[in-house]
C-alpha cells in the first residue's frame, strides 16, 4: 500500500506520481473543520506535492483562525 506512494510533483520514473490518500477537497473541508474547532492537527506527509497543499490549507486557515496550532510529525520530500 505505500511503496512509492510519496505524492511527488515531478513524478517518480517510472511516470507515476504517488496516491492520495485524501482527495484534495475532502482534505481541505475535514482540515478546516477541525481547525475551526479548535483541535491541535498532526499531520503526517510524504513528498513535496503533499507539503505543497498543506502549507497552502494552513496557510489560508491561519488567516482566518490565527491562534491555533497543528505539527507536521512526519515529513518525506525528494527531489532530484
């Protein structure tokens, strides 16, 4: 289930790139959820595509809920 599932922008070589194990949007409306609520959320990514959203979901949570806080326990990136 997850070999070679980092969510890679440039793709690995073979031409995939990865599996999501969220969609996109669910991710963003469950993530805003939470944070609106006022839970801590850990987040756990692998690959630079993934980090890529999840800065952009904080990133647009923060400015609408500044004082709350979320970690990201466990990164992968790579990029060749």
């Amino acid at each position: 289930m997850y070999s070679q599932n980092m969510v890679l922008s440039e793709g690995y070589l073979d031409g995939h790139q990865g599996a999501w194990l969220m969609q996109e949007g669910l991710y963003r409306s469950v993530f805003k959820l939470f944070w609106d609520e006022g839970y801590q959320i850990h987040i756990h990514q692998n690959g630079d595509e993934a980090l890529d959203l999840i800065l952009d979901v904080l990133k647009g949570n923060m400015e609408i809920n500044p004082k709350r806080k979320s970690s990201n326990n466990h990164c992968s990136l790579w990029n060749l």
